[in-house]
C-alpha cells in the first residue's frame, strides 16, 4: 500500500514541475526606451500637481512676506517671528529697533518680523458677526 501511494504521488508531482518549465520561446520584451516614454507624462503630471499645490503657493507667500519687509516704515507696530510685539523706532537695511515698553528697545534681525501688528490683532469682520450672534443674552 506505501507503495502504491507513493507512485500514485509521484505521478502527480513530476506533470506538475513539467508543466511550470518555461516556454521555448520567450515572450517579445518592450523597448526599454518606449516604457520610459510611456512613463513620462505620469511623472510629468505629478510634478505639475506638486508646482500647483505646494511651490507655487509658496512663492507667492515668500513675494509678499518681501514686498512687506520692504515697505516697513517708522511708527508701525509689528509682530516678531518670537511672538514680541513692539513699534519701529529705527530701521537700516537688515536691522530693525523696536521699542517694546517705555524706554526699552531691542534690535532684531528685518528678516524675523512676521507681520503687522494691526493686521494680526484685528479680528476680520465675519468674526466680529459671528462672536455678536455667538455671545448668549442675559435675560434674568
């Protein structure tokens, strides 16, 4: 009986590693040169998406961050990369004095000023609204 079970096993192994042999003749391979070109607009569109989405908006936040740099004169209040608010006392070409309290000023670097003081404490008009409709009436 193990011999015949083993026959019988043997008969069923050898047709199936036979059959996984590979053919005489192999498949026609693609030009190497055609896939690449195939591949090409893919890569293209997903450098276009990235242009789009991420450097473009970039670009323009970095244009406008110095055209306000630029245009920062004496008197404005402003707001530090740090988070210190303080008005412009003096000003040169990378240097920029702020005085933060009576009688204290500090010297930062033009390039580490964010923004202007008005324009980052001054809420935008749908705020104003919706914190008018949001606040509940005392009726006691």
């Amino acid at each position: 009986m193990l011999k015949i079970s083993l026959i019988s096993l043997s008969n069923l192994v050898i047709p199936a590693a036979l059959a996984q042999t590979s053919p005489a003749t192999p498949a026609p391979q693609a030009d190497p040169m055609t896939s690449m070109l195939m591949q090409l607009p893919v890569f293209a569109g997903i450098f276009f998406i990235f242009y789009i989405l991420l450097i473009r908006p970039q670009r323009q936040q970095q244009k406008k961050q110095t055209e306000f740099l630029s245009n920062l004169n004496r008197g404005e209040e402003v707001i530090t990369n740090g988070g210190i608010l303080g008005k412009i006392v003096g000003l040169t070409d990378r240097v920029v004095t702020l005085e933060v309290g009576p009688g204290t000023e500090i010297k930062i670097l033009r390039s580490q000023i964010q923004t202007s003081a008005r324009d980052a404490l001054t809420p935008p008009a749908a705020s104003k609204q919706t914190l008018a409709a949001s606040t509940p009436s005392k009726n006691l």
